[in-house]
C-alpha cells in the first residue's frame, strides 16, 4: 500500500503541490454496516454474486467505488437534470433516494477511522507546503492587521470622545446618529416579522397546503396521474404522471432496464424536484409524449413482456426486493437462452452490452427466422398478420407500357398536323 493514496489521489487529478493531496478518500464510518451492504449489493449486485466466494473478493473496491459515488452524488444528480436521457440515470443507488440520504449523512466520512487510519505513501512535502501556507496567512493577517491600525486608532479616539459627552449628559452628532440606526433596525425587524407571520398564515391555507417550494429534493415525491401535461403532434394537451421532459436513458442495458421496469425511475425536473416515476411496465401509450412513445414500445415493452413470459416470474409482487429482481433476471435469462440461443452465441461480455433497443430487435421473428437456429424457429409462436411475410397470389402485376403512350402521343401530333 506504500504509493496507493498517491496514485488515487493523481488519478483524481489532484496536484501533487497541493495542501489537500494527503486527504483521506470518501469511505465509510463502518462498511460492514447494513445499510452500506445493502448500497453495495443494490449497486454492484451482479459483480458480488458472481465474485463474493471467488479467489480475488471486490468487496474492498467496490466498497470505496460505492463511496465516491455517495460523496460526488450531487454532482451526479446535477448531469440527470441537465440531460433527462443522461446514463447516470442507469445507477441504481442514484433511484434510492432515502438510502442515498442515509448513506450520505449517516454513514459516509472523510476523517480517519479504524479501518482507513491515515494516507500513506504522501511525499513528505506536501505537509510543508501546508505549514508553508499557514506560515503566508499569518503573514498577510499581520499585514491587514497594519493596514487597519490608523483607522482603528481613530475610532477608538471617536468612541471615547463620545462616551465622555454621553456620560455628562450631552448630545453630539454622532450619539445623534446612532440612536437613529438603532430605531431604523427595530422597525426593520418588526416589518420582517409581521411578513413572516403573514407569509406563514398564507402558507398554512387549504390552496397552498400541498406546495413545495422549488428545489426541495430531498425526498422524492409520486406524481399524480395528471401532474403534468404535453401537447401532442396535433397541438392537443395531454395529462400525465410523467414530466414533458423525461426521456429514456441512453444505452440502458437489459439488467438496467428490468429494474426500471419493476421498480421505476428517479427523475428530476427543471426546479430540482426529484420525482418518483411508477414502474414502466405500469406506461400506457398516452402517458409518454409522442417524441418518445415509439421508443418505449418498439425497444422496451418487446423485451420485457418477453422476459415476463419466464416461468417463475410472475406474479409480479406489489412489493420489489431486491432478491426478486435478481431471481426474476436469472430466470427470464434462462428463458431467453432456450427460445433465442443464437443471441447467446456472441461472448458474454457482448451479449452483457447490449442495449435495450437490441434486444427488442433481435427477438423479433424475421430477425430469429432470418439469423436463428433450427430449434430457436420451431419455438417461434404461429405467426400473425404483422409479422407473416406477404405471398403471391400468382398473378402478375400489370404495367404500362410507356411506349404505346409515346405512340399514342406521336400519331395524335401528326393527325394535327395534317
């Protein structure tokens, strides 16, 4: 562990020279806590089950990859806001709300504990440089401290001189002037607290009871069925409990988009509202503007109405827990694997990558008649009006002739002629 500190902290792009190079990295107060086993196994699931009981343990990085996470999770959240189709909207831990807070306030330190005791392999300059700096303040204290001396003698004299003619009962300018501020500051104060009594009053009426004020993110809230509004291709407005903003992640993969489609999303709007948006396999058509209804039904609903055909997936519980997410996966993987193996014929860690939108295209069935085995096309379901391929009747299509048109044209100019 002699250079690992120094390494993380160039890698965090930190100068070497800085006084805050030796600082400890975010890590937890106690990481076999419960709650931060349980942002790990929400975050990371799939890479502890697959790794937990191996030679090499991740628990140890994911545990400071779970930490640095919580700390810049504000930063986090700023890019979903100003990007709705941002990836991040993919991190699990970031749709966790509550368990974000109680992470973040409860649990998530910067100062030495038992297991994370001091930096080490810090060059031993950079605690210099902060003696150094402490050594320049002291410097630049002393010399404001000069600077101020001449008006600061001048009044202390000033306070004397009126102290003495308020003690012997007279009046001067300056007690004149004083007086005066000190009247102008209790009507100041008597204003603000008549406005704040009012606004209060107002505030605890029946028409306002239910607002927030803008920016109140700490808690996520559940949109009413018509919270929010957009105005179709045709200029009609349309209610919905999904804001006009909201768009779908960019590459969200299938592991990604099935918690979404149990769970939901956390989303926040232009205020800084986070809002807690209702599973999405509970999206009806109306409830998406049109810019984004064809996505949700041609990339998301094929694969994950597939994926609920698995056995042992429904029924959905009321109720999502993070063992089911994983046991439902597991098995509507398993499902997939046995009706469209040749998908599964790519490596794993490609097949891992594919987005949504890819899947939903290679289940289709003149993709698996097209590129799939004997056994994947026998376990295709009969096919319909959409996806049967179009037959002739056997007779032929008649075309015109363009040359009997030319002739037709030519004789009639000559008739004319004539």
């Amino acid at each position: 562990m002699g250079g690992d500190y120094y390494l993380g902290r160039l890698l965090t792009l930190i100068a070497p020279e800085d006084e805050l190079f030796d600082s400890l990295p975010p890590h937890w107060v106690d990481e076999e806590h419960p709650t931060v086993r349980e942002g790990i196994e929400i975050t990371f699931g799939k890479v502890v089950s697959s790794h937990e009981n191996g030679e090499h343990n991740p628990i140890g990085v994911l545990s400071f990859l779970l930490a640095s996470m919580v700390h810049h999770s504000d930063w986090l959240l700023e890019q979903m806001a100003a990007r709705p189709d941002h990836p991040f909207s993919n991190i699990p831990i970031l749709n966790k709300p509550e368990l974000l807070k109680e992470l973040k306030d409860e649990h998530l330190t910067l100062k030495p504990t038992v297991a994370v005791k001091a930096a080490t392999g810090i060059p031993p300059f950079v605690a210099q440089n902060r003696l150094l700096r402490k050594v320049l303040d002291i410097c630049v204290l002393n010399h404001e401290a000069l600077g101020e001396f001449k008006s600061d003698l001048t009044e202390a004299v000033a306070e004397a001189v009126d102290a003495k003619v308020s003690a012997e009962g007279g009046v001067n300018n300056s007690i004149l002037l004083g007086q005066l501020s000190r009247l102008r500051d209790d009507i100041r104060e008597d204003l603000n607290n008549t406005r704040t009594a009012l606004a209060e009053q107002i505030g605890n009426s029946p028409a306002t009871a239910d607002v927030r004020p803008r920016g109140d993110n700490t808690a996520s809230r559940i949109p009413r069925p018509d919270q929010f509004e957009y105005t179709d291709n045709r200029g009609k407005v349309h209610k919905s409990c999904v804001p006009a903003s909201f768009a779908f992640p960019r590459g969200t993969t299938r592991w990604d988009g099935w918690r979404k489609w149990l769970e939901g999303q956390v989303y926040i709007d232009e205020s800084g509202t986070t809002w807690k948006l209702k599973p999405f396999r509970h999206l009806n058509g109306m409830d998406l503007k049109p810019q984004i209804r064809a996505a949700y039904h041609n990339e998301w609903q094929q694969i994950f109405k597939r994926m609920e055909d698995a056995p042992g997936v429904k029924p959905i519980p009321d109720s999502i827990t993070e063992e089911y997410i994983k046991e439902s996966y597991d098995c509507a993987t398993q499902f997939l694997k046995d009706n469209y193996s040749y998908i599964f014929t790519k490596p794993d860690d490609r097949v891992a990558s594919y987005a949504v939108g890819t899947w939903s295209k290679k289940i289709k069935y003149s993709e698996v008649l097209k590129h799939g085995t004997e056994e994947d096309k026998q376990k295709l379901p009969p096919p319909t009006a959409n996806n049967n391929k179009r037959k002739s009747d056997g007779k032929e299509r008649t075309t015109r002739n363009p040359r009997r048109f030319i002739n037709r044209v030519s004789t009639h100019r000559e008739s004319i002629v004539v």
